[in-house]
C-alpha cells in the first residue's frame, strides 16, 4: 500500500499555569511531565494518559491541538482521567524506561501499571478510549436523560437495547464493545429509553452527529457483521481527506474507495459531490465516497502517486485496497449520478482494467548505456528472451537512488556494447507494471535470459557486486556472497600463517 503525505498543521499557543501545589505545570489542561515529577504524577492519578513527544516531530505537532481539547473536555466533565505529555528528547531516562522508540508513543497508566494506547488522533477518539479503558467497556443507561447524556458528550455511541443480559446477542454486543476501544458502548434494559427511541428488544442503535443521526442494525447479530456495521456507519457517507481522517479511510472495513479530486474553493464538492449523497449511500456497505481537494498544498503528492495535476480536477478514481493498491479510472471524466453509478456497478462486477501509469517512450530511450524504460516498453525490452536485462526501479526525489545513479551509469558504460547484457531504469513513480509491483526505492530486479525469472538483486550496491551478479546470471545470492568472502578471509589467514 503506497505511504499517505503527511500533514503538519500549527499547535495551539499553549496558555502555562502551575496546579495546586506547584509542582507540575499545565499547558491546555496537559500535565507537562519531568523526571522529577513524573512518579508522583503516576501515583496521584489513578488514569492518566502520557505522550512521550519530540518537539521538531510533525506527527506530534498535529496531535497537540487534538490533544489538549480532549484534555480540556475531560477536564470540564470533572473526569479522574488526566492527560499528560513528557518531551522524550529532554527527559531522555523516562523515554529509555518506557522503551519509546518513535513519536508521538503514547501509555495509559491505569493504577500506575502502563498498556500501549491503540486509539486515534482526534480528541473524540482519545476521549473514547481512555474512558472506556478507565471504566467499563459498555455504560448502563438507566434513564432517558443518561442516553441523552452519553449521546450528546460523545461523538460515536452505539447503543444495545438488551432484556436479556445472558442473551447471545446481549454477549456479542459485549465482546464487540470490547474490541473496539474508538467507540463508546451503552447497554439499557429501560422501557422509557426504549420508547424514546422506538426500539425493540435486541435492537442496536448507532448515533453520530452527521447524515441521518441514527443507524439501526439489521441482520445476524455476529462479531463480524456488527464491527462491520460500526466501521462503516461511523464513517460520514462522503468523507474529506485530511491529516485526521486519514487512518479512519484506510484503516477502516471498506476497501474500495471512490476518490473525487476537485477543488473546494472552486464549489465542486456542492456542484459534483453532493448530488450523488443518495449514491453514495446506496454503495456505502462497498464503497467509501472520499473527497481530495486540489487547494492543499499537502495532498500534491497524493496527485502525484495517481499521476495528475491539479489542472485536471474535477475527476475521478477508484481504488481497491489489498495487498497492493489496484487504481482504475473512468472511460468519461463527467460526473452525475448515471456515470459515477455505472462505473462503480463495472467496478463490483469485475468488469475494470486496473489503470496504469505510463510515460510515452522517448525517441532516444536506447541511446544511452543505460536503456530508460517506461510502461509501454518495458515487456519488450525486459522479456527479451536472448538478454539478461537488469532493470532499477528508481523515484526520482530518492537520496539512495542518487547515490546509486553514478555507479549504476559506471555499470551501464562497462554493458554497453555486451550482446546480451542490458542495464537499465525506470521511474517507477509515473510507470506501473502488471505483474511487478514495487514498494520500496531502488528496487533492483534482473530479468533474466531464457526462462524470463525475475531475480531480485540483495547484494550491496557496488560496481564490483553488481558485475559478479550479471556474470553469474543473478545465481550469486547475498548468503553465497558472504560464503565466499569468509572463504577467502580464510585462505588469507592460512596464507599469513
């Protein structure tokens, strides 16, 4: 799966005061944690959620408004659950204690004893799973007002309308709960909560603050068809993609994702996106409607990975997550309800070609010792089967393929004339292959002579290797090489003795 662009946006001025006895100061309702308070700290609180932060760290940066509101909110319900933040470059000893080895990492301590916390990034996600972990994972509800409370306060709450606590359906509500600590769960056997909200016994209701409000549960009440209800009703029917929503897009149940590239300020979201509500909830167990604008400067390279520029908005297209990512683009760019719909309805039949990139083949692409390959040549050249040809999938903003860019040309001077070695490359970042799909920059591949078996090269990138491993015909192997060089240290040693 390609990497998402990352997003930075600016912290909040943080307004510093001190707490009632001085020692530990607080910025946005956070405890700033030292060495020197961070005990006590844990002590006194019986919940208490710690990030250990980097102040340069763009991750944390985006987390620290989300942060401090989920803070501030817990601190306005008169919530025992406290929020706190050490910076790990400075308190070096509590960073090496806690083992953190990337930032933001973040450990609830729950009567002093610290579980990794598993939730999102946005203040409502925080606020959910640190209360679910102080407390139990569904809440009684026992009145109309508690319903109406929990509802209100929280952004997510999935309610079960349960007589029966023993019930099976009851117990599966209960283990869902427990798996999924980004939500709150409520349970309530009252008639008053049950009439409020026309329900029936073994009912399950999902509240939201956006599209309908409400969501009922249909179907088998299983494990897997409730996680699936929640994931996908959780989810707005058209979601815009940014820094907070990213994990909730890619992390979630749907894999298939219909992404409009426009432009906000251009009103396309109003003129192009919004007809099709009604479409998109009649696909939204299948396929999750996503909006990209064009006016972010962040989501450039997101356009860049499906190989457009912002000039080409509004468009379209559609991907599938597996393994790897399978991109397919409409045959007509106009958007209405008749074409969005038949190109989704092509989609889940199967009946798409996966959409791949390709630059035109230069007029000059085998002039060069090293052979440029693109899309549209690459089987040509690769599969030819009286050469063993030697291809670098490269990126061009890579610092390890620059490197490499001077010894790979040494390589390809020493090949040119060879009859039945090539070297060559491809930007891998405007060219996709069917059947090769890189993940990683440089990919070094030998297709070799004969029986056409794609080689992977894992020695180190030197002229000396790489010569040995064509030499070789890609029989040489990075455990062989290593065999040999101990060898001839050991023939060495003999020598000398």
């Amino acid at each position: 799966m390609f990497k998402l662009a990352l997003f930075v946006f600016a912290a909040v001025i943080a307004t510093i005061s001190a707490d009632a006895d001085g020692d530990i100061k607080i910025e946005d309702g956070v405890l700033v944690l030292t060495s020197k308070n961070f005990n006590s700290a844990i002590n006194d609180n019986k919940y208490i959620l710690v990030e250990f932060y980097a102040p340069w760290c763009g991750h944390c940066k985006a987390l620290a408004p989300e942060y401090a509101k989920a803070a501030q909110s817990l601190k306005e319900k008169e919530s025992e659950i406290k929020l706190a933040k050490v910076d790990a470059t400075e308190e070096s000893s509590l960073a090496e204690i806690y083992q953190v080895r990337g930032y933001p990492t973040l450990k609830f301590f729950r009567d002093g004893t610290p579980i990794e916390y598993t939730g999102g990034r946005q203040a409502s996600d925080i606020i959910s799973w640190v209360t679910k972990k102080a407390g139990s994972p569904v809440k009684e509800v026992d009145s109309v007002d508690d319903a109406a409370d929990v509802i209100k306060n929280n952004e997510i709450v999935v309610i079960g309308f349960f007589k029966d606590r023993e019930s099976e359906a009851a117990k599966t509500f209960v283990s869902v709960a427990n798996s999924l600590d980004s939500f709150i769960f409520a349970i309530t056997s009252n008639d008053d909560v049950y009439s409020e909200y026309e329900a029936k016994d073994g009912s399950i209701m999902l509240f939201k603050p956006f599209d309908e409000k409400k969501a009922v549960f249909e179907g088998e009440s299983s494990l897997e068809n409730l996680k699936k209800f929640i994931s996908v009703q959780s989810l707005p029917l058209i979601i815009e993609f940014n820094h907070e929503s990213a994990t909730k897009i890619f992390g979630g149940s749907i894999k298939s994702h219909l992404l409009f590239f426009l432009s906000k300020s251009a009103g396309h979201i109003e003129k192009y996106v919004e007809p099709l509500r009604n479409l998109a909830k009649q696909f939204r167990d299948d396929v999750l409607f996503v909006t990209i604008s064009s006016d972010e400067e962040d989501n450039q390279r997101i356009f860049e990975f499906f190989g457009m520029s912002k000039d080409e908005v509004p468009t379209l297209r559609l991907i599938k997550l597996e393994e790897d990512m399978a991109k397919y683009k409409p045959e007509s760019n106009d958007i209405n309800e008749e074409t969005v719909k038949e190109f989704i309805q092509k989609f889940l039949d199967g009946k798409l070609k996966q959409h791949l990139l390709s630059q035109e083949v230069p007029e000059d692409w085998d002039k060069a010792p090293v052979k440029v390959l693109v899309s549209k040549n690459f089987d040509e050249v690769a599969f030819n089967k009286d050469k063993d040809v030697l291809v670098e999938f490269y990126a061009p903003w890579c610092g390890h393929c620059k490197q490499l860019a001077p010894i790979y040309e040494q390589l390809g001077e020493k090949y040119k004339d060879h009859e039945s070695i090539v070297i060559a490359k491809m930007d891998a970042t405007v060219n996709e292959l069917e059947h090769t799909k890189v993940v990683s920059y440089p990919t070094i591949k030998l297709y070799r002579k004969g029986d056409n078996e794609v080689i992977d090269y894992n020695l180190d990138r030197t002229l000396d290797d790489f010569v040995k491993f064509l030499e070789s015909g890609g029989s040489v192997s990075e455990e062989e090489e290593e065999e040999v060089e101990a060898a001839d240290a050991e023939k060495v040693e003999k020598d000398e003795l």
